[in-house]
C-alpha cells in the first residue's frame, strides 16, 4: 500500500478503534469478571472518544472523507458512545427502577436519531444537538461518580436525579443549539464535511 492510501485509511482505522473500544466496554461488563470493570469500562469509553475526536478530523485534513466513513462514525459512536454508557449506568445503578430504564433505552433513541440527522444534513463548522459523543462520556462520567458516592442513603432522591439527567442530556442530543466543533479544518472543497 502507498503512502497516500495509508493516510487516507488513518480515519477509518481510528473509527474501528472507537467501536472496538465501546465493545471491549460492554464485554467487559457483561462476561469479564475483574476488579473495578467499571472504572475498565469508563477508560475505553473515553478512550473511544480521543479516537473519536481524532478520526473526523484527519478525515477532513487528509481529504479523505467519504460516505461509508461518515456512516462507520456514526455506528461506532452509537456503540461506545450510546450503548456501552449505557450498559455501565444499569451495571452501576442496581435501583431495578422501571423509568430509569425506560429513560436510558430513551437516551439510546436520542443518540441514534441525532447521527442520523448529522448523516442526512450538512453541519460546516457545527453540530446541531449536542454530539453524542459528548453526552455518552458525560452519562459514563455519571454512572461512575454515582456508584462512588453514598447514593444507596438517599435512592429516591438519587433516583429522580438520574431520571432527570438521563431526560436532559437526550433532549440535549435531538436539540437544535448549535455546538462548535473543538477541532476544525479549514477546507475549500466544498463537499467536504
């Protein structure tokens, strides 16, 4: 393979790292018995996002953006970013409440409609929504911190917090705000993303 092909399959190559990464994350939670899985779980799910943040980028760098990778991104970001978060709030959060697991199969709803807008729509410089990149390390992020502080005193409470923070951040995804992409080209062809 030349040089100029093995640039162009850079993205490709980090978006298959982010899928990787969020299917490590939620076979490790379901089949691997090690200590603190969890804290496993939530390093791949940011590690998928470092790829993540990356593999668009040197996409539009390298002109290298195509449409099987723009869909690539979008099913590997579903997996680390709207699964495997997921999969680590039920692991961590055992309250066995009926509308926190509603609202975080909700969450997975939400995120699969905003990449398939942002695959259907041309967004130069922005996200509409907040990317589901964002949101799936934030409810990661959560799940953790939940698990570490002394939520089983107050589950009630604990309970209705989650409910709310699981609603916000989907709203926040199928939104129309506009987000500023953290790393941009500049690029005058324009097909480019």
């Amino acid at each position: 393979m030349d040089r100029k092909k093995f640039i162009k399959n850079i993205p490709n190559c980090l978006t298959m790292i982010n899928m990787l990464s969020g299917l490590a994350a939620i076979i490790i939670l379901i089949k691997v018995d090690v200590h603190s899985k969890e804290i496993i779980a939530l390093l791949l799910i940011l590690f998928g996002g470092f790829a993540d943040l990356f593999d668009g980028y040197l996409a539009r760098k390298f002109n290298a953006v195509t449409a099987i990778g723009k869909q690539l991104d979008s099913f590997a970001d579903l997996v680390t970013f709207g699964i495997a978060p997921v999969c680590l709030l039920h692991y961590l959060v055992s309250c066995g409440n009926k509308l926190v697991i509603i609202v975080s199969f909700l969450f997975t709803v939400a995120g699969a409609y905003r990449l398939a807008r942002y695959n259907i729509n041309d967004f130069n410089g922005h996200f509409m929504g907040l990317p589901i990149t964002a949101a799936g390390i934030i409810l990661a992020l959560y799940a953790v911190f939940y698990a570490r502080c002394n939520s089983h005193q107050y589950p009630t409470i604990m309970t209705v917090i989650t409910i709310i923070f699981i609603a916000t951040l989907s709203i926040a995804m199928i939104s129309k705000i506009k987000v500023k992409r953290i790393l941009t080209v500049r690029n005058n062809n324009p097909k480019g993303l």
